[in-house]
C-alpha cells in the first residue's frame, strides 16, 4: 500500500514537471503567432511534419524576439518588416523562411548568414533593389530562394557565392537589364531559373553556360526580340524553356537546335507572323510545342515541324490570323497524339495533314470559320478513327447552304470534290501606310481543292511568280511577298491572285508611302476589239495602274426570240485582255468592261460587236481535210507494217544468202515523208483566216444568268 502511494506521488510529479515543460514551450511562442505542427514539402518534394510558428498578416514592423527552440518554419509574410538582425536565441534548425510581402529594401540591414539549415528563402514582394558581393554566403545548404516581385537592378558578380546546393532561383518580375553569367558560377547545380519579366535588353551569347545542371529556364515577358546562335550552348540537360510574351517575329530556330534535350518549348504569346519551313526540326527529344495566342501568326507552312520523333502534342491555338496550315506542315511526327487547332481562323484542314500523322488519336478544330466543301469533306467519309474534340462546337460557316450547320451533319457527298480558291480575309490588311525606305511582308495564302497557285500584282501591273527575284520583290513558294526598300514609285495598290482550274480569288491592299500614291498619268479606260469570229470575241482594254479587278459582262441580243442573255466574268487586275467564246454567229453583243479602284471609283466602257456568219466553206473545207487525213494515216499504217515485216524477215532467215537482197534493200537511206506527202500542219490552216495570237490568261468565274 506504501508503495503503491509513492508510485502515485511520482507520476504527479511528472506530470507537474511536464506541465510546467509546456508551459514554459507555450511561452516562447510569440504573441498573436500560431505555434502548431504543420506538413511541409522540402523543395525535393520530400514529406515532413515541422514545427511551424505562423505569424502571417499581423502588421508586424520587427522580427520576432523569441522562438521556439525546435521552430523549423517561420511565416512573416504580410507585415511591415524592414530589416532582419541576428539573435542570440535564434532556432538553429530552421529550414524555411517566408518574409514576402514585407517592406525590406536593402539586404545590408538582413543577416541570414547563421541559419546555416535553411533550404527555402521567400524574399517575394518587397522593395530590395540590390544584391551584395556574398550576402548569401553563409546559407551553404539553401535550395531554393525567391526575389521575383521586387525593385532589384543590380547583382554583384558574386551575390550568389556559397550557395552551391542551389537548385531554384527566382529573379523574374524585376528591373535588372542585363544577364551576367558570373552570376551563375557560383550555382552549377541550379536546376530551375525564372528571370522572366525583366526590362532586359538582350540575351548574350554563352549567357547561361555555366549552368550545366540546369533543366527548366523561364525567360517570359522579357521584350527579347531575338536570341543568339549560341545563348544555350552548354546547357545539355536543358528540357524546358519558356518564351512566353515576347517580340519575337520569327523562330529563333538556330539557337533551340543547341539544346539537345529539349522536351518541352513555350513560345507563346509571341507577334511571330508565320512557322516557316524547318523552324521546329530535328529536335529528337521535344515532347511538346505551345503556339498560342500569337495575333500575327497567318500560316504553318510546309514541312514546318518537322522529324521530332518524340513529339506528342502540339497546341496551336486561340490565334485570331492563323488561316492556313500547308498540308505537309507536320511531317515525321510518328507519335504525336493530340493536335490543338481550336479558335483559330482556319477554314479547312487538309486531309493530308492529317495522313501524315499515324497515331494521331484526338484534334480539336472547333471554334473556327469552317469551310464545309470539298477541302474538309474527309471529316465525314467514316476513314478516321480520331476523336474530335468538342464536337458541338463544329459548325460551318461557307457556303451558305451549310452556313450554320455542324460539320458533322453534312453528308460527304453534298459537298464537292473540287471547290474555289479562298484567300482569308485576316491574312493581310487591306491598307498600309509605310515609310520610304522600309520593308514589308505581305502573307497570301489560300485554300482550295486542288491546291491553288498564288502569284501577285504589282502598282504597275507586272507579275511575280514564287521564287523569282526582282529588284525590290520577292514572292516565297508559300505566297509570302516581300517589298524591300519602298520609295514612292512602289506605293500603289497589290493583288494577290490564287487561282486552280476551278476558278480564281484576290486579295488587295493599298500600299501608300509615307501618306501618298504617284500620280496617274492617264486614267481613262479604253477598249479595243481585237478580233471577231464566229464563236468568239477577243477585247483589250488599257487602264490606271489602281485599279482593283476588272468584270467583264457580255449581252446577246437575239432577235428572232426577243430575248437577252447575259454572261459575266471578274478578271486579275493584271489582265487587260479576255477572249468571249462559245458566242453564236451572226448575234449582236453588248461587251461592257467595269472596272473599280482604289478611290471607290467605277470606270465602265461598252463596245457593240456584231458575231460573223458561219462560214459553210470551211465546213466544207474541214470535211475534205480530215478525209485526206484519214487517207495519210492509212497509208502512214500501211508503210509501217511493210517495213516491221521486212525488219523481222532477216532475223528468222539468218545469214541466207538468199534474203540478201532483202538486205540490201533496207539499208538504203529511208525516204522523207515531207516530200511524198505535204506536212500535216498544212491540213489545219486550210480556208481559216489569220488573228491576232494573244495569250488569254484570265479564268471565267462568273455564272451565266438569263435576263428577260
């Protein structure tokens, strides 16, 4: 019983002493802060229950006084704290370190040096506006450390000195101007680093090579405009950039071929105008490519993206000019999976494109202009077994009969095989105001079933066809054309034409330089009749150089029935002459030339032309021609089947003597058709008179419609 008593009065006093042990722990905990065990994540990602001291948001100006002794997170964020200064009684073992959102402007009133187990340092949202020669120095065993968000435009060559074990660095959203790469050779196992959103000028060469370890590189919202060749040489286990918000106009595809690892590439948000050929090639590790939200961006053109064998999506979306993708942009892209074409401006989709990726398993095309004929009819001829994504949200906007409908309740075979050429209204504006001296990039690309060809039209109504160089233009294979040196003389008005056997399409923009056009000499239209037959009319006509296209309408008056019919065809600006055909004889026309142009002005001449009669001796003359034609090729056929005959005799006979006459006979110099009978070409001028020859090069493309 005694000693049943003793057992009692020792377990109250143990639990006396305890008590009074967590009394005195509670005490250390500051006031207002929140003292508790929280989980926390090391910036490995490892797991752990930490004894955290949370005085978040409590307007405090001064470091806290007094910790717990075992505190190994410490929350300051939100106060007004301006300056750190070493105590005696500081926890020894903390780890992480969160003062964001403070008033700290100058890091010579901080000591972190004896916190020698930090790994995480949040200095987000103050005012810092300096980093020292070896502030950090002490912090041997520091991970990760964030200054983003603060006033910082200089960094001493050796700030970072002693923080060998870092693995994340966040400088971005600053006002540092230049990159220096001593920065960085203090920190070769750095894997992370955002310097993003800084007003910085250029990215030099060798930038970052110091930095062999590094795997993910942010340099979003920088205004970079351009990157050198070799600003990633050295960064061999680089697997992730980002370009997001930039200036940049084209790819900067040399530099990215450096980076041999590259599986992931964010160029976002940039004005690029077109994804030219080879800019995403060869890139044997990429994963995936974000082009989005690019307001420049008119085409993906052929063989663009491609041999990037690892290749599994490509986003390119949310791009309100992006009209046309070549149908071999994608090219050697064997497990790419998911193509993002949404909310662009596309029309259609070529079904090569979509051949040319074998696993290929889901696209998304909604929210764009949808042409429903001929060029996306193989969406609905059940021979794919991709999932489209959003399919609801499909819905064609040409031709009207379909305006409205979902694309996939239009039955393949209501639309076409064939179609007209297209050109997307958002591929170039329709007027330019440039200064002399300057250049310009004109993108024209169309869709259509066939392919289209593309050529443009200068102010002075010469052609350039793809590939050809002149003094001031270049037209690329793709339709782009390129205006370089621009002076007055070239201001006026260009059209880009696309044209199949279908039919044709144009497309102007009026070019002034520095707020003018030259002036026109002569203005007047005026139309000549070069040639009546028969069945056709052959007109010219001369203009200015501003016209826009030209519309052509011919009226047959015929007399016996009362009646009127009237035919029409809109012609390239550079044509200035048509040829009327399949007319009847002897019927009265009315052949009107309508011409716009640049100043909203029409300009409409007609001319009367009376058709010829039929001339019967010609028929007459065609019969006996194409009889005597009969004649010769039987006769032609006759020789021929002699001499075969005659050439396979030896070979059967061999060396016998009695065929050798035969021989000696089909060795002589064979006879000249010419003058046993006349030429073939006599036969087709016989009784038909001689014209004018003129290459007609415009395409009709308007539809006949009677008038009563």
């Amino acid at each position: 019983m005694k000693d049943m008593s003793l057992k009692i009065i020792f377990l109250l006093g143990l639990n006396t002493i305890s008590f009074v042990y967590m009394k005195d722990e509670k005490a250390d905990c500051p006031r207002l802060c929140t003292c508790e065990i929280r989980p926390w994540f090391t910036p490995r990602s490892i797991y752990m229950e930490a004894p955290t001291v949370d005085c978040n948001d409590l307007g405090l100006s001064n470091f806290p006084t007094r910790l717990p002794a075992d505190t190994q997170v410490l929350l300051l964020q939100t106060n007004n704290i301006e300056k750190i200064a070493y105590l005696v009684d500081f926890p020894v073992n903390l780890t992480g370190l969160d003062l964001s959102q403070n008033n700290l402007s100058s890091m010579t009133n901080t000591d972190l040096n004896k916190m020698f187990h930090l790994l995480s340092v949040y200095l987000e949202e103050n005012k810092i506006a300096e980093l020292p020669e070896g502030f950090f120095s002490g912090l041997k065993n520091l991970q990760e450390l964030y200054i983003n968000h603060n006033l910082l435009s200089t960094i001493a060559p050796g700030a970072f000195t002693g923080l060998h074990n870092l693995l994340r660095l966040h400088l971005n959203s600053n006002r540092l101007q230049t990159i220096n790469s001593k920065w960085f050779e203090a920190i070769p196992n750095l894997e992370i680093l955002m310097i993003g959103e800084n007003p910085i000028i250029r990215i030099e060469d060798m930038n970052f090579k110091p930095l062999i370890n590094l795997r993910s590189l942010l340099l979003a919202g920088i205004n970079l405009t351009e990157i050198p060749d070799h600003a990633f040489v050295g960064l061999e286990n680089l697997e992730s950039i980002s370009f997001y918000d930039n200036k940049f106009v084209k790819v900067p595809h040399t530099a990215l071929q450096k980076v041999i690892n590259l599986k992931f590439l964010d160029l976002n948000k940039n004005p690029i105008n077109r994804i030219r050929r080879g800019d995403f090639s060869n890139m044997l590790h990429l994963k995936e490519l974000g082009i989005n939200n690019m307001p420049e961006l008119v085409s993906i053109d052929s063989l663009a993206i491609d041999n990037l064998p690892d290749l599994r999506k490509i986003e390119a979306t949310n791009n309100p000019r992006l009209s046309y993708i070549n149908p071999n942009a994608f090219y050697r892209l064997p497990k790419l999976e998911s193509l993002m074409l949404n909310s662009n401006a596309l029309s259609a989709i070529y079904r090569n494109t979509i051949d040319l990726l074998p696993n290929l398993k889901e696209i998304s095309i909604h929210s764009n202009p949808i042409r429903c004929d001929c060029v996306i009819r193989w969406i609905n001829m059940n021979k794919t077994h991709i999932r489209f994504m959003e399919l609801d949200s499909l819905f064609c906007v040409d031709p009207p009969e379909f305006q409205g409908q979902n694309v996939r309740q239009v039955h393949f075979r209501e639309m076409m095989e064939i179609c007209l050429p297209l050109i997307a209204p958002e591929s170039f504006p329709a007027n330019l105001n440039l200064k002399a001296g300057s250049s310009i990039s004109l993108h024209c690309r169309a869709t259509a079933e066939p392919e289209p060809e593309i050529y443009w039209i200068t102010p002075l109504g010469q052609k350039l066809l793809p590939n050809v160089i002149s003094d001031h233009f270049y037209v690329h294979s793709e339709g782009t054309l390129e205006i370089n040196d621009i002076g007055l003389r070239e201001a006026g008005l260009y059209t880009c034409t696309a044209s199949n056997l279908v039919g044709v399409d144009l497309k102007t923009v009026l070019i002034k330089v520095d707020g003018t056009l030259p002036r026109e000499s002569n203005g007047s239209l005026n139309i000549n009749v070069k040639d009546v037959q028969s069945n056709s009319v052959l007109v010219s006509w001369k203009t200015s150089s501003k016209t826009i296209k030209a519309n052509v309408k011919w009226t047959a008056f015929v007399t016996n029935e009362h009646t009127e019919v009237a035919h029409s065809a809109r012609i390239p600006s550079d044509v200035k002459v048509y040829n009327l055909t399949h007319l009847s004889p002897s019927t009265h026309y009315k052949i009107c030339v309508d011409i716009p142009n640049v100043d909203q002005q029409n300009e409409k001449q007609c001319v009367n032309v009376t058709t010829k009669k039929l001339d019967f001796s010609v028929k007459d003359n065609e019969k006996i021609n194409t009889t005597a034609l009969i004649i010769i090729l039987g006769g032609l056929f006759g020789v021929i089947t002699v001499a075969l005959f005659f050439s396979y005799v030896p070979i059967e006979l061999g060396n016998n003597t009695s065929c050798n006459y035969l021989k000696n006979d089909l060795q002589k110099p064979p006879f000249a058709f010419n003058n046993l009978y006349p030429p073939l070409s006599n036969l087709w001028n016989t009784g038909k008179q001689e014209s004018t020859a003129l290459e007609v090069k415009a395409t009709v493309i308007g539809i006949p419609s009677n008038i009563s």
